[in-house]
C-alpha cells in the first residue's frame, strides 16, 4: 500500500516538474520574440499609462513586462495572413482581455479600475 502511494507521489511530482518546465519555456519563448522596437513602444505605452496611474518603480517595470509580452502576442495574431478580419479581431479582443486580467496582479485595484477605464483609449482593439 506504501509503495502505491509512494509511486502516486512521485507522479504526481513529475507531472509537476513537466508543468513548470513548459511554463518557463513559454516564459522564455515570448522574451526572446521581444524585440528592441516593442521593448520601446512598451515603454511609450506605460508611461503613458504612468501619468494617471501613478505607479512605483516595480510596478513599472512588471507593467512594462506585461504590455510588451502581450504585444508579441497581438503581433503574431495581425501577422497572421490564415486569419480572417473578423477571426483576427476576436482574437485581439481576447488576448487585450488576458492582458487586462493580468494586469490586476500587477495594479493596486483602485489603479486597475483606472486602467481599464483607459486602456480603450490609450490600447484600442482595432483590425
């Protein structure tokens, strides 16, 4: 019966190690696709953003972090020449909807309320 739950315990550790092996692989993947122009246009996104939302310097940078991983999404969506139009926009909305909902670990509430208030005028969702 031990050993049972021993091999269980090991499974389920292995299963673990896989899952957090391919997350940092993701992780990885959309670092080296940010390149230095959308590293900028992050930049110039949240400092837009800054003005309103008043953020600490770590906040900033997880901010930073967060618009350009993002970008390298919306980038391979618009790139995409299988898409269509419409196909295109909806994916657009949803990967702008992740990013919002990421940003709330990032923002204090009162500042994640602000920012979605501004993020239809400061990153439209357009195609």
């Amino acid at each position: 019966m031990k050993a049972k739950l021993l091999n269980k315990s090991r499974f389920v550790a292995f299963i673990l190690f896989l899952f957090s092996v391919s997350f940092s692989q993701a992780q990885t993947f959309y670092a080296l696709k940010i390149d230095r122009n959308i590293r900028k246009e992050a930049k110039d996104i949240t400092a837009e953003y800054q003005q309103r939302l008043v953020m600490r310097a770590e906040q900033v940078l997880e901010f930073q972090n967060t618009v350009a991983k993002y970008m390298v999404k919306r980038k391979s969506v618009e790139k995409n020449a299988q898409l269509s139009g419409s196909r295109k926009h909806y994916l657009l909305k949803i990967i702008s909807s992740h990013e919002s909902s990421e940003m709330a670990d990032v923002l204090y509430p009162y500042q994640w309320q602000e920012y979605l208030h501004l993020k239809p005028k400061i990153q439209p969702v357009t195609y």
